[in-house]
C-alpha cells in the first residue's frame, strides 16, 4: 500500500505543479472583455499615409486609410437595425464604423450597454452616434478601388469619398441599400450592403463604366484598428490577427504586427496570395472582424502596421479589372462582424462557405480535446437548458468514457493491497538490501501482473481534459455570463463569494473575483472542492512516512486556495469529477473485496491528543 500511496502523491503533486505553472504564467488577468471601450489617448491620426499606392496587379497597396473626410461637413448615415446589430454606416467613405451587438452587454448589471464593437474616427463620428466615439479607438471596415494603369487616382472612390445614398434606407435583414458615387468622367461607383439575421454583411462593389474608353481599376477591402486594443495578455488566448490562407491557419499578435518587416510600398507588411480560399481579419477573445471573399475567388491577403499613425490593418485586394465601354464590373465579398457564436460560425462554413471558419475560435493546443468537448457541452446545453447542469452532465459522460481505464487503475489498487502480506516478507527476507527488494518486488509485480503505477493514470489523465475544458470556458462566448443557479451567474467568471463577508451575510465588500487574494478568500466553490479532495484521498490510509503523510495531509487545501480563482464552471466540472471518483472507487474496491475504511481512515487522520497521565507524587 505504501508504493500505491507514493505513485497517487507523485501523481498529485505532478497535477498541482502543472496547474501552478498554469495558474502563475498562463491564467490571464482580470480585464474586460468589450472589445474597444477603453479611452483613447491623445493621438494624432491620419497624420502619415498607411501605404503609398503601387502599380502591380494583384497585390496594389490601396488608397491612403488615413486621408480622413472633413470632419466640419457631415456626411451623413445609413441605419442599421437587426435582431443582433444596431449601428449605421458612414456616407463618408461607406464605412461600417458604428456597431452595436445587441444581445451582448458589457456587464450582468441592468441597465448595461450593449457591447460596441465598431467605432468611428473623429473625423466620420457626428450626434447620431449614441456613444462618445472619443471615448473608443476608432475601429471599422471600408471599401474601395485601387486604380489601374494610365487611371489618376481621383477617378476611383477611396476611405474619404463621399458616397450618395442611391436606394433602401435602413440596412436589415432582406432590406440591402445602395450607395453610389459618380467621378465625372464616366465612371459610376455601386456599393450595396445586405445583412442577414446574425452578423454576416454580403458587400457588394460595382463599377459601371460610361466612357468612351477602358477603365482599369481593382476593388479591395480593409478592416483597420486605430491604436492596439486592450487584450488579455497571456499565453492561452490568442487575440489579433486570425485568417484562414488556402487551409493555413494565420494568426499573429499585435506585437507581431508591430515588429513585420517593412516590404516595399507597404511599410510594415506580411502579404500572403490565396489561390482559391480565405479570409482574413482581426479576433478578439469573444468577437471578430473579418474579410471574407467569395469561396474560390483568388485575392491578396494583407497584414499592415503603420508606425507614425498607429494603425493595425488587415486587406482583403482583388485582381485588377479591365472594364469596356458600355460594360459593368461586379465583385461580391463578404464581412463577418459579430460575436463568435459557435453555431453561428459553423452555419457560415456550410453557407456561404467560408473555409475552417470555426477555427477562428482559438480551440488551443488540446483542439482534439477541446472541440469535440465542448461540441457535447453544448449538445447537453441544448437538452437541459442550464450551463451548470450541462458541465455536471459533461463529466458524468466524460468519467463514462474513461471507466475502463479507471476500472484497471482501482483493481489494480485492490491487488496492491492483496500483495501487502508478500511484500513485507519481502522486505524481511532481503533486509536492507534496497537492489534486491526492489528486484524481487518487480518480479512479483509482473508474476500477479499488476501495474504499480495504475493508480497514476486516472489522475495524470484529468490534466488534458482539465486543460482542455478549462480552454472551453474561458474562450467560448456560450459560456459567457451563463447562469448556474444562486449566487453562480456567470460560470465563465470565479465565484464571488467570500468567506470575509460571510458569503453575503456581512455588507462588507470583497476583492475584485479573478484575482489572486479573492482566491484566497475561500469561495463556496473552493471549500467544496478541497472537502471533496480531502474525502477521496481518505478512501486509502494514510502514508507511514511522515514526508509523504504531510504532503499527503496539505494537498487539498491547497488546491482548494490554488483553484479557488478560476471559472466557477471549471471548479464545478472538479468537484464533480471527484464526488464520481469517490463514488467509482469505493464500488469498485468494495467488489473485489476491499472495501475502503473511508471513516476510519478519516478518524485515523485526525491529530490525537494525548491525556495528561498522573504525575509523580500525585495522590500522596
């Protein structure tokens, strides 16, 4: 039994160093999570040009993003309105820069604004907007025409043209609007924008070429971010650059933006030509940007920096188009800008066919675990309505699925313990010769063909799965703000209870949840899952050593304080997780004949206090 009980504290410490390193390297901060709702500094934008057009065909830098309208002469807006969006579109360069996610709010509080995830620059921002744009770093998408050869640049629209509106009113759901903008020399310029229920923009761009002569020019768009936005700053969220280049996943940080090689006429660039699929945008933890072209339309996917104005920007570029006389030119594309709704995104790979575009969910490094996970998560959401109950159920079916390998590891415990008697005449017959108990204890190991370190497996097991589901929490936006029942309303968040204020019972405040010394302050959650550690480890004796005993002793209180500030999901899925371990183990050792002494293990556990015995001389 001794062997038995070192294999489970090797076990466990292993556990509790790799979730330390978790927890003090990769956990991330308390931050939130709107995407750009952070004051903007004092900036000068739009002072130096992004790019400096070029001539090649499909890879031609567009017009310069920072050539703003004229802040003194509004364009004016066109609305948007859905059951998911709110927002409108600046005639000022026929930008989307104002949007709204109207089933999302900043906070649980009532009364909290919706989550904003567009925002206008200075320059196109007027008194319709609903918000202080001054108060959000500019964020939007515009479309455009780089010119061909021999075409002056004036004759094509660019981010500061002033568009018309041509027809609709209102952009929603099976109502699109035109925009249109006529360059005098022949050229009429369509922009028209269809929305459907969710987040999907089918964008439009036409070109209609009234003059006596051809006219060369390529259509592109851009997602631009102006200053980098807040992220989480850790290891296991990607937040930045996401796109999928012809099934090659593309993500890079802001760092990374910031630091590309300068590439001549692009600054700042990485340029990658798609032959067929792709698309190419900007992700945040729970929210997306993103250009996506027609599914087999080649185009040049652009990364870009531009150091003096501080722009982050990604491109969508077309190839060059030669219109005819008489002749109109038409190039559809598509732009994601909405929550990323697992089943939303997935809708939008079968339609309009949108290459991996689940992928732009950050799955991790576990993503064979981590999929199909959360996949039966929200399966079980779906049948039962509650998160909460949802994880339970998952960890129900997740120890289902592993019982086997459970079931070899407790029987294999059991045999353990049938081999005590041996092993100790083992250790009576060689002494203090080590070499030679170890030896003979390996032989009678393999001869009764038992595994000594089966009582490993079901917990070094937990730690992918654990990581996994802990992945499933943190990025998935289902999980956000997901009630269980009472005091847990948001399992994507730690548990706010406190054992300072009596959890709710003093009105004294408590430190902030997700952070380190709330953890410490014993969450409900946190002491029902060191009680459920305590009870499992009873289910065996405690080691002789005295090393191994105190060890032993300490591990679950502290895992309790150690897990105490993650998710209260993630608490939840351990709590189970163990009540179902003590129950697998006792059943299982109970039928084959050792049942566990859970209560006196317990007692045995318990400090002893010795009597104060008769002292000399007393009674005399």
């Amino acid at each position: 039994m001794e062997d038995n009980n070192r294999n489970l504290i090797l076990a466990t410490v292993l556990s509790f160093l790799v979730i330390l390193v978790w927890y003090t390297v990769f956990a991330p901060e308390p931050v939130s999570d709107q995407p750009s709702g952070q004051p903007l500094t004092e900036q000068v934008v739009g002072d130096q040009p992004l790019a400096t057009p070029g001539t090649e065909a499909a890879t031609t830098a567009p017009a310069d993003l920072a050539a703003e309208p004229d802040a003194a002469e509004p364009a004016g807006r066109v609305a948007i309105q859905s059951s998911a969006l709110s927002g409108s579109i600046s005639l000022a360069g026929g930008r989307i820069d104002d949007l709204l996610l109207t089933r999302y709010q900043e906070t649980r509080d009532e009364g909290s604004p919706d989550v904003r995830l567009l925002t206008p620059s200075s320059a196109t921002a007027d008194d319709s907007i609903p918000v202080d744009s001054a108060q959000y770093k500019p964020y939007y998408a515009v479309y455009g025409w780089t010119p061909g050869p021999g075409v002056d640049a004036s004759l094509v629209p660019n981010p500061a043209t002033v568009w018309t509106l041509e027809s609709g009113e209102t952009l929603s759901p099976g109502q699109p609007v035109t925009l249109a903008w006529d360059n005098g020399a022949g050229q009429i310029f369509r922009r028209t924008f269809a929305l459907d229920d969710n987040y999907l923009f089918t964008v439009g761009q036409s070109l209609q070429n009234n003059g006596d002569a051809a006219f060369s020019a390529a259509p592109y768009g851009i997602i631009a971010r102006h200053g980098r936005p807040d992220t989480q700053n850790n290891f296991i969220l990607h937040e930045g650059v996401v796109g999928m280049v012809d099934g090659t996943l593309v993500e890079m940080k802001y760092d990374d933006v910031a630091e590309l090689d300068p590439i001549d006429r692009e600054g700042r660039a990485e340029v990658y030509n798609v032959t067929g699929n792709g698309w190419i945008g900007f992700t945040d933890k729970y929210w997306m940007s993103s250009l996506a072209p027609a599914p087999g339309q080649a185009f040049t996917a652009v990364v870009k920096y531009a150091d003096g104005a501080d722009i982050y920007q990604t491109e969508a570029r077309f190839p060059m188009q030669t219109v005819e006389p008489g002749t109109q030119l038409s190039a559809d594309s598509y732009l994601f800008a909405g929550a990323k709704v697992w089943e939303v995104i997935r809708g939008y790979e079968e339609t309009p066919g949108i290459q991996r575009f689940v992928d732009s969910i950050d799955w991790g490094w576990f993503y064979f675990l981590t999929k199909p996970i959360f996949q039966l998560l929200h399966w079980l959401h779906g049948i039962i309505g509650n998160m909460g109950w949802a994880i339970i159920a998952l960890t129900f079916v997740l120890k289902t699925l592993v019982f086997p390998l459970a079931r070899k590891s407790y029987i294999s415990m059991a045999k353990m313990k049938e081999l005590q008697p041996q092993m100790e005449e083992i250790k009576n017959r060689t002494g203090d010769d080590r070499m030679k108990f170890q030896k003979e204890v390996m032989e009678l190991y393999k001869r009764e063909k038992v595994n000594p370190a089966a009582g490993c497996l079901p917990i070094l097991l937990q730690i992918p799965i654990f990581f996994s589901l802990y992945k499933v929490i943190f990025v998935t936006i289902e999980l956000r703000h997901a009630p269980w029942f009472g005091w847990i309303q948001d399992l994507s968040a730690p548990d706010p209870s406190s054992l300072l204020n009596l959890y709710g019972l003093l009105p004294y405040g408590v430190p902030a949840q997700g952070t380190l010394l709330h953890s410490v302050t014993l969450p409900a959650l946190a002491i029902a899952l060191g009680i459920s550690m305590w009870m499992q480890q009873r289910l065996n004796p405690a080691p002789t050593d005295a090393a191994q005993k105190m060890i032993f002793a300490w591990m679950p209180w502290i895992f309790m304080f150690m897990l105490g500030g993650f998710a209260s999901g993630l608490v939840l899925y351990w709590i189970t997780n163990n009540v179902i371990t003590i129950l697998q183990q006792y059943t299982i050792m109970s039928m084959h004949g050792h049942r566990p002494d859970l209560f006196g293990n317990i007692k045995s556990s318990m400090p002893t206090r010795k009597r104060p015995g008769n002292k000399p001389g007393a009674g005399k």
